[in-house]
C-alpha cells in the first residue's frame, strides 16, 4: 500500500507524476526568452509568473508546500525551447512548466511535454486551430481575439487591409483565418508581406502601403521587429489618421519601446490592459510595481501569465495533488477573479473564458479600452462556431 506521501508526491521517475514534489518544495519550470529578439516581450512574462508564484507562497503555497521556480531562457531559439523543456521534466523533474511566446516555440515543445505526459501552460494569445492535452492555453485563441478585431474594423467601415507579419506559424495561420473572414465579410486583402523575426528593415513594406493605400494595416509582427516598423512608419510621414493600424501583439510594454509618439492613436486587441476597471487588477498593477519599479507597466501576456500560476495552483489545490492527471481532471470548470475579471477554465479544451477587448494607444503609453464583449467568450480554438472558417483546419 502506498503511503499518503509517496501519493502526494508522485514517482520521481515519471513525469506524468507531476515530479518536483519533495520535501517542503515544488519545482515548477518558468520557460521564457530572456535573450535575443523576444525577450523585449517575454522577459516581463517571466517576472509576472514569478510574482505570482511569490503570492502562491505567502498564502500557505500550494498543498502545504512552497513552490520553487527553475527558470530556463529560451533565447529566443526554438530548438532551444524543446532542448530547456525536457531538461525542466527530467533532471529538474518540475510538477508543471510556464512557457513560451510563439506559437513557433510553443510547437517545438509540443511534442516534449506529449511524449513525457508533462504539463506547459501557455500565456500568450495565438492563432488557434491546435488543442493538446498537455497544454492549457491562458492567452486568447482567434474568436477571442482576431475575430473579434475583424468584427470592429468592419463595424468601423473598414473595408480593405493589409497584412504584415512575422515569417512563422502565428502570423501565417492567423492571416489565413483573416483572408477567410473577409471574403466572407466583405473585405478585401490589398497586400500581404512578411519578414524573418528579428527583421528591422521597413522601407520597402512601408512604400508598399503607400502605394496600396488600404483602410487598416492589420499587424502580426513580433518581438523588436515592431519597433523598426512603426518607427520607420512614423519617419515616412505616415500616422493613425493616414495609415491607421490594428496590432495583435503590441501591448504595453512593446509601446513603451517602439516609443508612444510613434504609435499613439493606432489599435490594439487584447483581452487585459494595465487600465482594465476592478480591484483585482488594481492589486496586481500594485504588486508588480511594487516589486519591479514605479515605471514598469503591466500587459495582457505578463497578466496571462500570471493567471496561469494562480489557475494551476487552483487546479493543483483541487485535485490534492501536482499528478498531471489529476490536474487536468480538476481544472475543468474552475473560475477566478483574475486581473482581466473573471476567468473559466474550459475544460473540453483546456482554454480559457475571456473578455476580448479593443484598445486605442495613447500619448502616454497607455492603453484605453474603446470596446469590449460584454462578458467573457467561449474559447473555440476551432472556430467550430463560424461557418466561414469551414475547411480551415485540415
């Protein structure tokens, strides 16, 4: 018979256990780019993670045990994202893993935490059409993000866009779901351009824009790359009003980069922004600026990532145990009052309710919101709900 401990604890020796359970302490893997093009993007993730895994602790922890966080820096190279994962399940034998910015490093840990039967929770909004079993997604999937951007530009008469992205899966995917809303909507695609991330030459693009001319620039750039773009925007002479913009993976932090005179009055969608209305978020903002600096800033994917914590340790504390599992089986359901408002783990697909949210950039680097859903969107990564995007995912 096993004693109460060895259960609790799980087998060192299989990650499907959870692992990192031993003594007073549970490692948890913190898996971020803190080097190269994203880390101006994941850096801040990592510190919100670590925020929240400090206020999991002074609460009593997570089953009577503090947690301990292994960092890991992706480098913003995805083999390196696979390499620094499985040494997080297996020598550091973590009990879960907080990770990753894009989708390109997200697919290289996919099949590392499948074939170990491990668990990633992944904070960043992405392109949807995938669900693991090994992965919780914390950020928005495409009906709670994209979708709902189209939905505004068309509501605002927008009818033609341009498309400028990053050369890797999200920015691909996600303009392949776009090019299919607006021939159903409407809409016309007048251009479609994508550059190597890391990339800081515009000149090219932005003549390309001039000459097509379009409503809105839909932007799925990443990493420093935004800040070559709308600072070379910004020098051809181009503003809001000329070449208005839609960005899906600039928040504040990136703002305060590129620099807020360069991208004041273009468009965001998001599902958090530090100016989000309740005490939840009040606190939060608080906390991180307490523990980082009176000037940093708070984002949606460092606000994912920080629920992530807070959800598993939810989903742990539930099941009484870190065994992958039992985790899973617990967290279906579980709901909480979270800096974006409330948040519902669904558990047929292991995505989150959110509240999407568009936002205008302002002179000071905020952002303020101009639009939201009303209440929180039902995740569906598939987009089983929209006839037009029949076809997408094969």
């Amino acid at each position: 018979m096993l004693s109460a401990s060895l259960l609790l604890t799980g087998c060192a020796d299989d990650p499907s256990q959870g692992g990192g359970s031993s003594g007073d302490t549970i490692k948890v893997g913190v898996l971020h780019s803190l080097s190269g093009t994203m880390a101006i993007s994941e850096v801040t993730v990592r510190d919100s993670e670590l925020l929240a895994i400090e206020e999991v602790n002074a609460a009593g922890g997570v089953l009577g045990k503090k947690l301990e966080p292994v960092v890991e820096d992706g480098a913003s190279d995805w083999p390196t994202f696979a390499e620094k994962a499985q040494k997080l399940i297996n020598e550091d034998k973590v009990a879960t893993t907080f990770g990753g910015w894009t989708s390109a490093s997200r697919k290289a840990m996919l099949p590392v935490f499948e074939r170990n039967k491990a668990l990633l929770w992944y904070p960043v909004q992405y392109e949807g059409l995938e669900s693991s079993p090994y992965i919780f997604y914390t950020g928005a999937t495409t009906n709670q993000q994209i979708v709902p951007a189209l939905d505004y530009l068309k509501e605002q008469g927008r009818k033609s866009v341009f498309l400028v992205g990053s050369d890797y899966v999200f920015p691909r995917t996600a303009n392949k779901i776009i090019k299919a809303y607006a021939e159903a909507n409407g809409m016309s695609v007048v251009g479609e351009e994508y550059t190597p991330l890391g990339n800081t030459e515009y000149s090219t693009i932005v003549n390309k824009l001039g000459q097509a001319k379009p409503d809105v620039v839909f932007n799925t750039l990443n990493g420093d790359s935004n800040v070559a773009f709308f600072k070379q925007l910004r020098s051809a002479g181009f503003t809001d009003k000329t070449m208005p913009t839609v960005s899906v993976s600039v928040a504040e932090e990136e703002v305060g980069g590129i620099g807020p005179e360069n991208i004041a009055g273009h468009l965001v969608a998001w599902n958090y922004y530090q100016t989000t209305e309740g005490a939840t978020n009040t606190e939060f903002v608080k906390a991180y600026k307490a523990k980082y600096g009176a000037t940093k800033v708070t984002s949606d994917p460092m606000e994912a990532g920080y629920n992530a914590v807070k959800l598993w340790a939810a989903a742990a504390t539930k099941a009484g145990s870190v065994e992958v599992e039992a985790v899973k089986k617990a967290a279906g359901g579980i709901a909480l009052d979270l800096p974006e408002g409330k948040v519902t783990i669904d558990g047929e697909n292991q995505h989150v309710y959110k509240t999407a949210r568009i936002g205008l950039i302002q002179p000071d680097g905020q952002i303020k919101e101009v639009w939201n859903s009303g209440q929180p969107v039902k995740p569906d990564p598939y987009l089983k709900g929209y006839p037009w995007a029949a076809g997408l995912a094969s």
